[in-house]
C-alpha cells in the first residue's frame, strides 16, 4: 500500500450525497477530477479518500499538508472560486459536508491499513501529545492498531462551503483521531478503547465512524502544468453530462 508523506498539517473532510442516484458519477469526479485538481496546489502533498462502511453514502477524505498555510494561497482560492463545470455541478449533491483544517500533533506506526475509523472531540484546549502518542503506541505495540494520527483545528476564518453543525463544535478546541486497522472489527474497538480513554479529557466525544480506502495519491503522482491550473476531465464529465 502506498505510504503518502504526512506533513505537519492535514485536512479532514466528511460528507454524504443528496442523490444515490449519482453516486457512481460522484465518485469518478473526486477520483479522476477533484482530488488530482487539489493535491498539485502549493502546499499539498497527497490525498486518501474513504467511503464509510457504517452508513451509506458518506465519505471521508484526508489531504496532507506541508502546513495550514496551504488553504490560504491564491490557488487554492482559484480553484474553489471558480470551479470546474463539472466541480460547479457536483457541489449541490454535497450534504453534511465538515471541515476540519488541523495541525498534525503526533502519529505512530509504520504500516498502512485499507480501514480507517475517525473520531471527533473537543477539549478546553489542544491536548498535550505525551500521554495520547503513549497510548496509541501502546495500541500499536498490542497489535490493536497498524497506525495513526491526530491532530486539533486552530481556529480558522475561510471555508469554501459552510460546515454542518458539528456535535463537537463551540465547545472548545476541535481534535480528531484517524485510526488504521486491516480488519474493520478490530478497528470498532479501537476506537471504542479510544473513545474510553479520551473521557477524562474532552468535553464532548462525537461519533466513532469506520471507512475503507478508495484511492489514494501523491502530488508526484499527478502530471502538471507549467503553468496555471491542472485542465479539467471533460471526457468523464462529458460521458455524465450525455447521460
């Protein structure tokens, strides 16, 4: 499995479509279009998009980030304020769309897993990285996790698309977990031990959700231009567009 770079930054993304009708055309758009369009920014590193296992159809992608700085470049305005066609279409399928731009705090574990559980929870402050990388490596070293990584949200100013409202949100500073397992079951307890041992320290634990990987890709993967932004796929979105 190919192993993306991390970077001290990262950007978490959870959403679900309107229309499972479309969903097939959905997918090919954040596959062959959106993701690749995303990751040759200024800043970008690579990108990992999932679908949920637990509830239909929602997704999660994770994009890796030199540095947070990265959603405040000209680019990456361009991109969102003048969408592709195809992009410009797809937008109103998106619901329960959450944002969260968050400094990476620490990660353990050398192997990569197809299942990936996220958690959401806030605390009165960022929590410090000792006793949670202690714990997570000690996951690991159990062998009830292959990896892992977390991180917490500065406040930011700039979203593209309004969040939904989030159960952990306006109560404190935002964290999330994002826990690898090669097997989904044992990724559910992980993330119920982990959910056990974060009580004493969040003051709002959100929901544990559970995703298998769709695609995953490094900025170096992707052919760019010399200048100006990545062209837009107008073959696939042609083919959608004919119905």
């Amino acid at each position: 499995m190919t192993q993306l770079p991390e970077g001290p930054a990262f950007l978490a993304l959870w959403n679900n479509i309107r229309d499972t009708g479309r969903r097939h055309e959905y997918e090919q758009w954040h596959i062959y279009e959106h993701v690749p369009e995303r990751v040759v920014l200024p800043g970008f590193l690579g990108a990992d998009r999932y679908r949920s296992v637990d509830a239909e159809p929602s997704y999660f992608t994770v994009y890796h980030l030199e540095s947070l700085a990265a959603l405040s470049t000209e680019p990456y305005r361009d991109v969102f304020t003048h969408p592709t066609p195809w992009s410009a279409s797809m937008r109103p399928l998106l619901s329960d769309f959450y944002r969260l731009p968050c400094v990476r705090s620490g990660s353990a574990g050398s192997s990569r897993a197809p299942h990936l559980g996220t958690l959401r929870w806030s605390a009165d402050a960022a929590l410090p990285t000792g006793p949670l990388d202690d714990w997570l490596s000690e996951a690991i070293d159990a062998g009830h996790l292959l990896h892992a990584q977390w991180g917490w949200a500065p406040s930011m100013d700039s979203y593209w698309l309004a969040n939904t409202s989030s159960e952990t949100a306006d109560r404190g500073v935002e964290h999330v977990a994002l826990l690898q397992h090669h097997d989904p079951d044992g990724l559910r307890e992980a993330l119920d031990s982990l959910s056990n041992w974060l009580k004493p320290h969040a003051s709002r634990l959100g929901e544990r959700q559970r995703f298998s990987l769709q695609s995953s890709i490094r900025n170096t993967d992707v052919d760019k231009l010399v200048t100006g932004r990545r062209p837009p796929n107008t073959i696939l979105f042609r083919h959608h567009s004919r119905g």
